[in-house]
C-alpha cells in the first residue's frame, strides 16, 4: 500500500479489478466509506474536507494511471 490517503492509487486499482463486473455497487461501498471518513474527519467540529468526492468517487469513471 502506498502512504497517500486511502484509497490511494494501488487500492483504487484493486478496487476496480475487484468490482469490474459490479461498478454499480463500487460506487455504493465508496459512498459508504466517503460518509465514514466525513463523519471521522469532523467528529471535532472541523469542516469537511473539500476533495472527499474526487478521493473516493470521482476516480471511479476512469482507471487510474499507476
């Protein structure tokens, strides 16, 4: 795994191999873990991060380079 903030490009890699014939339901398990981390980062009142869409679901139309 690489140090860069999870899913970083090697789990978004084996993300993508491991739902290839389900894309569908990719997108609902990075939801799940999107809202999981939002609640996570703001537990002490800090704002939202604003690039928690693009980490966990924007990269998701397309393969990322690794």
């Amino acid at each position: 795994m690489c140090s860069r903030p999870w899913p970083c490009p090697e789990a978004q890699t084996r993300l993508l191999d491991e739902y290839d014939a389900y894309p569908s339901l990719l997108k609902i398990y990075l939801s799940a873990q999107m809202y999981e981390a939002l609640d996570d980062l703001t537990v002490d009142g800090q704002s939202a991060p604003v690039d928690l869409y693009e980490r966990f679901l924007a990269w998701t139309r397309t393969r990322p380079a690794s």
